[in-house]
C-alpha cells in the first residue's frame, strides 16, 4: 500500500460518510425482501405438492373411481363370464296328473296318464299288447289314501321286450270310492309302472286331500 492510499484509508475510517438511510429501516427492508422471497418460495413448493399429489391421484383413478384405462402392450386382459350353463333335465316319460273330488267324507280320484313307453308283449305268446287303452300297457298301480287303506290294479301275465314304442294318454276314474272315517288333511299317493329301456319303471304322483 503506497503513503498516499494509507493517508485516504485512515481519514475514512475516522470520519465515515453519513448513512443514506436510517439504519433500521435499510435492516427492515432486507428483512421484508428476504421475507418475500421466502413466502414465494413456500407458495410455490406448496403448488408443486398439489400437482404431484392430483397427478399421483388421476393416475390410480378416473372420474367415479373406476381403474385407469391404460393401453400397456401385452397386459392381460379381463374376460367377463356368465354363471355355469346347466343343461336342462329330460321331462320323465310318463307323466300322472290327480283330480280329486270330495263330497263329505267319500273320496273320487280322477287320473291321467300320460307320455311314452314300450308296448308289453303277453306271456307266454310273446305277441305285442293291443294299443287301444295306454292303460292297459302298464303292468299295475297301487295307490294308497294316507288312512292306511291301499289298493291297486294288476297288469297280468306280460313282458318289457322293448320292441316298439307307444305315445299316448289316458283318463279314468279309479273304480272304488273310498270313505274317510274322521275329517282330516290326508295324502293320496298313486303309482304306475312302464316298460322303459332299462326294464319296468313306476312313476308316482301325491295331491293332499282335505276332508271335513
């Protein structure tokens, strides 16, 4: 340092300049512009959180929550099914259909018959059952009135051979009334067999019979 920059240097620091500003307000403005910027700062982090986090959101789910449709190539893809397919049961060949009629406590059972079964050959003929009464091919019905009383009919002397089929129907009336002796809700049972491609097959059918 030369003499002359020595002599300026001391004269400054024994008499400084004045202040172009009261020094707590030159503080106070550095304050507030630090200020200023720091709340910039946290307002803008702050904005930076919101997108981030409604970005992450809309990415997990769209509008109404349901998942994001993404187009990923080879990801699998959802396949919607029904319930199992369940074929249908066969109708059973012979169908029987009970029509009671009561009249105090006497019982009258009216029966159809109706559906397809293999024609009895006669025994010891061995010649095929004439088709006039579908009745007439069964080998027998018993039937019972839910009192104890049971009764039936008897086919005779035939065969299941199997060697033609019949279609057919038939209704009557079971011959005997039957006489309840007390009211009561009772249950008619009523059974008849075919011949059918496994040999002789019963069908039954119930119906609840309430007499007073």
């Amino acid at each position: 340092m030369t003499e002359d920059l020595k002599t300026q240097f001391d004269q400054l620091v024994a008499d400084p300049p004045p202040p172009s500003a009261v020094p707590s307000e030159a503080v106070f403005a550095r304050v507030r512009t630090v200020r200023r910027r720091r709340t910039a700062g946290v307002i803008t982090v702050a904005a930076a959180g919101v997108l981030a986090i409604a970005l992450a959101l809309g990415n997990v789910t769209n509008i109404g929550g349901a998942p994001p449709v993404t187009n990923t190539p080879g990801a699998p893809k959802s396949v919607i099914t029904g319930p199992p397919t369940v074929a249908p049961k066969p109708p059973p060949p012979i169908k029987v259909l009970l029509k009671p009629s009561i009249k105090g406590r006497t019982v009258e059972m009216t029966v159809t018959v109706s559906g397809k079964a293999f024609v009895p050959t006669a025994i010891p003929e061995g010649t095929l059952l004439t088709e006039d009464s579908f009745m007439n091919l069964s080998s027998g019905t018993t039937f019972a009135y839910g009192d104890g009383d049971q009764s039936g009919s008897d086919g005779g002397s035939i065969d299941c051979t199997r060697k033609r089929l019949k279609v057919g129907s038939e209704t009557y009336v079971i011959p005997e009334t039957h006489v309840y002796k007390k009211p009561g809700t009772y249950k008619f049972t009523y059974t008849i067999s075919y011949c059918g491609t496994k040999g002789w097959f019963p069908t039954t059918a119930t119906t609840q019979l309430v007499v007073r």
